[in-house]
C-alpha cells in the first residue's frame, strides 16, 4: 500500500512541479503574461507540499528519488503538451532513472 501512495504522490507532484515550470516558461519565454506566471508559481507551491505527503519521512531520499521521477516526467510532458519527441538515448536515460527510484526507495532495508 505504502508503494502504491508513495507512486500516485510521485506522480502528482511531478504534475504540479513540471506543469508549474511550465507555466512559468509560457509566461515569460512566450510571452503569455502574469496570469500563466502566477499560476506556474501556484503550481510549484503545491508541488513543495505534495512532497511532504510521502510515507517516507527521509526529506533527502525523498528528493533524490523525485530527481528520477523529474526527468522521465519532463520528458513525458515534453511529448504530450509540447510534441517534443524523446529520442533513444533519452528514454534510456529515464529509464535509469526509473531504476534508481526504485532502489532508493522501495528496496528492502532493515530498520
């Protein structure tokens, strides 16, 4: 149960960091103005709390696991939203990403 909370957290935060960052880069780089600003800053502050939810009470495994979580969700937004399409090297880049996630947080340990 703790793993399957602790993925939909992942997740969720991802959607509130990478679509707040992206907010923010509409605003400023495209010019979008101080609406799609706010609205990234908004996003990227429900983000910091998101995180806190994790089971784990670990603040740096909990953030070097989301560091993995970042970077095949920014691909996957780059493709649905942007229509960036990942080459091989990037999603075998995520994928090791992916792997070490899941060692960092959900191996065995001994408490």
């Amino acid at each position: 149960m703790d793993i399957l909370r602790s993925t939909a957290l992942f997740i969720a935060a991802a959607l509130a960091e990478i679509g707040g960052a992206w907010l923010v880069w509409q605003g400023v780089r495209e010019h979008r103005g101080w609406l799609w600003i706010g609205g990234g800053i908004i996003a990227l502050g429900i983000y910091g709390f998101v995180a806190t939810l994790q089971p784990d009470a670990n603040f740096g495994r909990i953030l070097a696991a989301y560091g993995g979580i970042f970077v095949a969700g920014s691909l996957a937004w780059g493709k649905v939203v942007d229509g960036y399409d990942p080459d091989r090297y990037d999603i075998a880049g995520a994928l090791i990403c992916l792997i070490g996630v899941a060692v960092i947080m959900y191996a065995p340990r001994t408490a």
